[in-house]
C-alpha cells in the first residue's frame, strides 16, 4: 500500500471518532456548568445571569463575527423568524429555567432530568423528523438512563422513587424538553448559513427575547462574587458548547448526539474528584460503565429498531 493510501485509510478510521469530539467537549463543558447553577443561587438572579451571559457572548462575539454577518444579511433576513426559535429553545429557555429550577430543586434531581435529553430527542425525532429510532439509540439510551439512575441513586437506582416533585423538577423537565426540541429543530432547518454566523443570529436573538425579563427584575448588579459565574456561564458554556453542538448535529445527528448528555452526571463527578477531592465509590464506576456501554451503543449499533417501522416513515 502506498503512503498515500495508508494515510487515507487512516484518516478514514479515525474519522468517526474525531466526529465524536464536539459533543464530547460540550457535555464536559456543561457538567461544570451544573456547578455554576447551583453556585447561582443566591448570588445572582435567574433573569440576570440568564440575559448577562448571552450579552456577554455576543459582545465577545461581534468584532469577529460581524463583518460575516453583515455579508451574510439576505440570508440572516430571511431566515430570522427560525433563529428566533431556535434562540428561544437553546439558549433562553434551556438555560434560563434551570436557574429559576436551581432555587427549588437540587443537582442530583437537575442531573436525572437532564439526562432525559437523548430519549426525548430520539422521540422527537420521531414525531417531527419521521426519522426511525435506532437499535443502539433506545437500547443503548435505556442503558444509559440505566447508569445514570444507579450514579445519582448512589447504588439503588430505586431510591429516586421517593424523590418529591417540585416546582424546580418539573421546570428542569420543561427545560429538557426545550433542549430535546432545539437539537431535533436544527437537524429539521439546515439554514444556509455558516456556523459562527448562525450562531451569532441565535444569540442576537436570544439577547432579544431575554432583555424583557432581564429588566422586569430583579436586576442583580455585577459584582466581584458574580463575575466568575458569568464569563464562564457567557464564554465556555454558552459560545464554545453551543458551537461544538451545532457542529456535532450536523455531523452525527441529533438524536446519536444527545446520547452523549447521558455522560454529564460522570464528568461531573471525575470534576469533583480532581477539583474539590471527592471520592469515587463502587457506584459511581459501575454508573460511568454503563453509561459509556450506552453511549458506545448509540454510536455503533445503527439498525431500525423495527424494519416494517423504517419503512412506514420512508414512505411517509
């Protein structure tokens, strides 16, 4: 085999998994940014940091990427009335109401309802994009809801049976939900638009919808106690992930993407480990193992779940 061939061949290998680092880094990014919004609690109001951060990203967004948009201005003219929804869905409702949730809620019940994430998109794919939900995408996303429940259950996973429901878990599901629906929307609308250029009309969009909250109050000023939580909330966790999710929906799909939220409950707690000096027990490594059981499942067992199924939806 030639060089040149050799060189292609792996390339070619290694593909798929370079695919997988963008949804890697994003989820890695947000289990520290579960932190941040319990960390938020009392420090800065919802609406506040909600809409602080997205003026954050766009201030830091505009000297590079406005002479791109303003090239790109017949395009982000017609297609304004779905950035604006996808605005609302990814970045004001997703993150807006788990801060309202982080003040009646806590991160163990934030984590477990976050991970509903990928079996949601999977439906929603369904509904929306007729797209059949794959062997390895139900299995592999049970397995991991699996892992996730026995992570947070400490070792039973029947103990979040006795979990009260509250105000802040049903809002965290609605936030979910929103997310679910943002992916699914961004596979459903190929807008003819760069990436960073997309990217720059949701978060204008989102400064938007958010300042109207922002102002109704209570508007917490900045302070040197607030300020970390912004620029970490406004720069890597809202310019950088919503980038690298953009990017991998393009490139695996919505609903194989979402399976890698189910990781966020074990990044936060290798976080934990290395920042604060956490321990790691038997349950958190009989969680992260089927977790990652799932996930490898997602990506690599692509069949139909049902042939007659995958066929009713390509006729439809």
């Amino acid at each position: 085999m030639s060089p040149a061939h050799a060189g292609l061949a792996h390339f070619e290998a290694t593909m798929p998994l370079l695919l997988f680092l963008p949804p890697l880094g994003a989820v890695l990014i947000w289990s520290g940014n579960m932190t941040i919004n319990q960390l938020t609690v009392g420090a800065i109001a919802p609406s506040s940091i909600a809409f602080l951060r997205w003026l954050l990203a766009l201030a830091v967004l505009t000297p590079c990427v406005a002479p791109a948009a303003w090239r790109h201005r017949a395009s982000l003219r017609r297609e304004w009335p779905k950035l604006a929804v996808l605005g609302m869905l990814g970045m004001g409702l997703w993150q807006g109401l788990a801060y309202v949730a982080a003040e009646t809620t806590s991160a163990t019940n934030m984590g477990i309802l976050a991970a509903m994430v990928p079996l949601l998109t999977v439906l929603l794919s369904a509904l929306i994009l007729r797209e059949p939900p794959s062997m390895g995408g139900i299995i592999g996303g049970l397995c991991a809801f699996l892992g996730v429940s026995f992570l947070l259950g400490r070792g039973n996973p029947l103990s979040l049976l006795a979990l009260e429901i509250s105000r802040g878990d049903l809002l965290m599901l609605l936030a979910a939900t929103c997310y679910a629906l943002y992916g699914v929307m961004l596979k459903r609308w190929p807008l003819d638009l760069p990436p960073w250029v997309m990217l720059y009309g949701q978060v204008v969009c989102a400064v938007l919808l958010l300042l109207p909250f922002y102002l109704a109050g209570p508007m917490t000023p900045v302070t040197p106690g607030n300020i970390g939580l912004i620029a970490y909330a406004g720069i890597p966790a809202s310019i950088i992930t919503t980038y690298l999710w953009m990017r991998a929906i393009r490139q695996i799909g919505a609903s194989r993407a979402s399976i890698f939220i189910n990781l966020m409950p074990l990044f936060s707690a290798l976080i934990a480990m290395l920042a604060l000096g956490e321990q790691v027990a038997g349950f958190h490594l009989v969680g992260g193992v089927l977790i990652l059981a799932g996930v490898i499942m997602a990506q690599t067992w692509t069949a139909p779940w049902h042939g007659g199924a995958s066929a009713a939806f390509r006729r439809r």
